[in-house]
C-alpha cells in the first residue's frame, strides 16, 4: 500500500458500511422493478386501455422508458451534492423519494376509474422513482468502494451490486404469489401488494442507512483539499473521456439485463403463450444464482484487472444473443430457466467489476458526480429503451426475435469498444485528487 494511501477502517466498520449500502439498494431496485413487472403485466391494461393491445404494451414501456430519462438528472443533482456535502445524507434522500414514490404507485387509480389522470400521475411517479435511483447507485458503491481495503475494491463494490439481483428476486417473489390469485383479482388488487409493500421496506431501509458513518475518503479530502465548487464542471474538463468510455460500458450490460428480466415476460407470456408463473420463477432462479455470481465476478477483477472480465461478460452476450431465443422459443421450461441463467450470469461478468471500475476512473473531489453521470447518462438510451426498442423490432418482424437478438450483439459491440480503449484501474490509488 503507498504512503499516500489512506488507512482503511477496521474490518467490521467495512462490512458494516457495504451491508448498509448493499440493504438499501435492495430495497430502491425493488420499488424500480416492481414497476418494470407491472408495466410488462398488467399497465398496458390498466393504465392504458386501447383496443390495439400492441400499442397499450408500448404505452406502458414508454412510463418505463421515462424513469430511465429521469435518472442522469438525479445522478447529476445527488452527484452535485453528494461530492459537497457528503455520500452518507444522499443515500438517506435517495431511498426516502423512492419509498414514498413507490408507495403511492399502489394507491393509484387505474384509467377506468379517473380517466387520462391516471396515467399522467403514474408517469410523474415514475420520473420520481428515476430521479431516485438516478442519485442512489453512486452513493452506495462509492460508500462501499471508499470504505473498502486496497486489493478488495471489486469485491466489496460487487456486494452492492448485489441489491440488484437481490430486489429483482423480491419483485419476481411478489409477483409469483400475486399472479396466481384470479385474473379478476390480480387486476383489481393483487398488482398493488408489491407497491404498497414498499412502505414497510422504506422503514427497515433508512434505520440501517441513518447508522452508517460517512466514506474516509470523501471526508479526508474534504479537510485536505476542499470540496468542487460545481462538481460536474470538473468532471467534463478533466475526465471526458472516462465519462464517455463508461457509457459506453454499460450499453450491453444494462440493455441485454431488461431484454432478459422484463422484455421476456411480456414476449413468452403474449407471444409464446406460456403461463407468466413459468418466465418468473426462471426470474427467480437466475437472480438467487447471481447473488453468487455478482461478487465473484467482482473478486475475480480484483485478481485479473476489470478489463479482462468485463470483456469476457461482453463478448458472451454477443455470442448467446440468438441462442438466448432459441431456448425461450422451445417453450420447454428447465431451457427456457436455462437461458434466463446464462443470460444474467454473462450480464454479471459486467456488473460485478462495474462498481469499482466506474468509482476508479475519478478523483474523490468529483468521484460521486463522474461515476454517476457515467453510469446513468448510459441508462435512457440502454436499458430505458430496450423493452420499446424489442417490442418495436418484434412487431417489424411479424414476431419473429433475430432483430432483437441483433439489436443485443450491437449493444455489446458498443461496450466491447469502451471497454477496449478505457485504462485498467484496479491497481488505481483512489486518495489521489486526480
């Protein structure tokens, strides 16, 4: 460890830290998918009632789409403050909004009750669900990633990435007990008990976050070196390109993930005809396995660099992008469980590193505002329109999926590039200012 290296805390004191934040993002990534479920199950239906049933299920991906949007917006302004005031008050913000956000999504009116109010609300619910989430990733993994000892940043960075998995496996949970209720019962209240449950999570969520201490590298350079005046401003003059490769990284790992957890509801279920419970539990069992795979991939990077396993995750998306539909379409279950697994597990090549790799491309005076923007510039044009770019190629193709199984290859081309050109980092020295 160099002498200009800062000391790290005590072992606990770490574990404590990457516990908070990997609690906390569970919860925010549950309130966000239970939407995503929602909009791929039952919202065209609810929220927007036309007699073309394609034109409904892209009416219901567009209010997905939008949260996505909302996201660089919330990264830049939680960014702005979290590099000047502190990581620790914006993960108690974050998880506040997406709580209450997500609460009152399951108190909503549907369309049939108060008309074209219904979905007006519920698309400035969801940007408030975006906004959120937009400031909450960078917080948690830089709490993480910040508190965390040299040689174990990958590791501890990919703990919190496991919320993600984490909530998907509590949405899907839901879901799977909800929808086996009638359909008139599911539709009338069973799609609410996932948002209302939101609640309780907010409660149990912000006891763990308002206990954790603040990350030593922030407050240390507070003390040394005082804080950006306007964060993003430094950001863009002194690392655009990390900005732009970092984008650019996340375009096959966000937009192949919502291709294999939500487009592949909507896509068995109505064109496939198979049962909703089926494409769920495979969900379900995917997201148990990256729990495993998520900090694994993260400790591997720790051993080989960042670079070597996120190429590898990239280059298995582009490869199983045709096969990934091949098996949905046997309608066979155990392959079509498999092909959900593979899926997720090369989508956790990319994000178990992602954490670290992102948080070690900048400075600690504009670490919060760079990792954010990097990560959530990507989101809108990624993974916000992947369910409306697959559900508009499906329909191009007279439901035929090789387009969107191309439209997945260049996703991975994209981040196959990024990932070429950005510098490895894991042996990066994350106290120096630059």
């Amino acid at each position: 460890m160099s002498d200009n290296e800062t000391s790290p805390p005590p072992q606990n004191s770490v574990r404590r830290v990457v516990l908070a934040s990997f609690i906390g993002t569970t919860i925010e990534w549950f309130d966000f998918f239970i939407y995503g479920t929602a909009a791929a199950l039952v919202f065209g239906q609810l929220f927007f009632p036309v007699e073309n049933e394609f034109v409904g299920r892209m009416a219901a991906y567009g209010t997905f789409a939008i949260g996505f949007f909302a996201r660089p917006i919330g990264g830049i302004v939680f960014g702005h403050f979290g590099d000047r005031i502190g990581r620790k008050a914006m993960l108690v913000t974050t998880l506040m909004m997406m709580g209450i956000a997500t609460c009152l999504i399951g108190f909503l009116p549907t369309y049939e009750t108060i008309g074209i109010a219904a979905p007006i609300i519920l698309v400035l619910l969801r940007l408030v669900q975006g906004f959120g989430v937009g400031g909450e990733w960078g917080g948690a993994v830089l709490m993480a990633v910040e508190h965390g000892h040299e040689g174990k940043r990958g590791f501890y960075g990919s703990c919190v990435q496991m919320g993600v998995p984490v909530g998907l496996l509590l949405a899907a949970s839901v879901f799977a007990i909800v929808t086996k209720l009638p359909e008139e019962q599911f539709l009338s209240w069973g799609w609410r008990v996932p948002f209302l449950l939101g609640i309780v999570l907010l409660g149990i969520g912000m006891i763990i976050r308002l206990h954790i201490v603040e990350s030593p590298l922030f407050a240390k350079a507070q003390k040394t070196e005082g804080v950006s005046k306007i964060p993003i401003i430094e950001v863009l003059k002194k690392h655009p390109k990390n900005v732009f490769l970092a984008m650019g990284a996340r375009f096959a790992e966000n937009a192949c993930f919502y291709i294999f957890s939500v487009f592949v509801l909507s896509y068995a279920v109505d064109q496939l005809g198979l049962e909703r419970s089926t494409i769920l539990t495979g969900v379900w069992i995917a997201a148990v396995i990256q729990i495993v795979a998520i900090p694994a991939f993260g400790a591997l990077s720790d051993r080989v660099g960042r670079r070597p396993v996120y190429l590898a995750g990239a280059i298995f998306i582009a490869l199983f992008a045709f096969p990934f539909f091949w098996m949905i379409e046997t309608k066979v279950t155990a392959i079509i469980w498999l092909a959900i697994i593979l899926g997720l597990i090369g989508h956790s090549a990319m994000y178990g590193p992602q954490a670290a790799f992102f948080s070690e491309l900048f400075g600690t005076r504009v670490r919060y505002s760079g990792a954010s923007i990097g990560y959530q510039l990507a989101s809108p044009f990624a993974g916000g329109l992947a369910p409306l770019i697959a559900t508009a190629l499906l329909e191009w193709s007279g439901d035929k999926s090789w387009p969107v199984s191309v439209y997945m290859i260049g996703t991975a081309g994209i981040t196959l590039i990024a990932i070429y050109f950005a510098a490895e980092t894991y042996r990066s020295n994350l106290s120096d200012s630059d």
